[in-house]
C-alpha cells in the first residue's frame, strides 16, 4: 500500500475513532449522575484527547 493511503486510511479510522470517543463519552456523561460513570468519562476523555492530538498531525 502507498504511504498516501497508509496516511489517508489513518485519517479516516482515527476520525471514526474520535466521533465514537465523543458519542460514547457524552451518553456516559448524561448517566453519569445516576450511575457512577465518572471514571469512565475521564478515561473517554483522555482517549478522546489522544486521538485529537493524532488527527492534528494530518
């Protein structure tokens, strides 16, 4: 595989990452009060943050 569709494919992938990071982050943010979420929404978070700092480099 060319490196220009190595690079694009990460694009993507990370892209779809990162929108589920922050899907799943705000359900769990909107439970959080009823169910003790807390520390997985600041684990999604930072995964989240990872991923930003990856698609940045695009």
């Amino acid at each position: 595989m060319k490196k220009n569709k190595i690079i694009d494919k990460l694009d993507e992938l990370t892209l779809e990452a990162d929108m589920l990071v922050e899907i799943l982050y705000n359900s769990l943010k909107q439970q959080e009060a009823e169910q003790k979420t807390t520390s997985a929404c600041y684990l999604l978070e930072i995964i989240g943050r990872k991923f930003r700092k990856i698609r940045a480099l695009f």
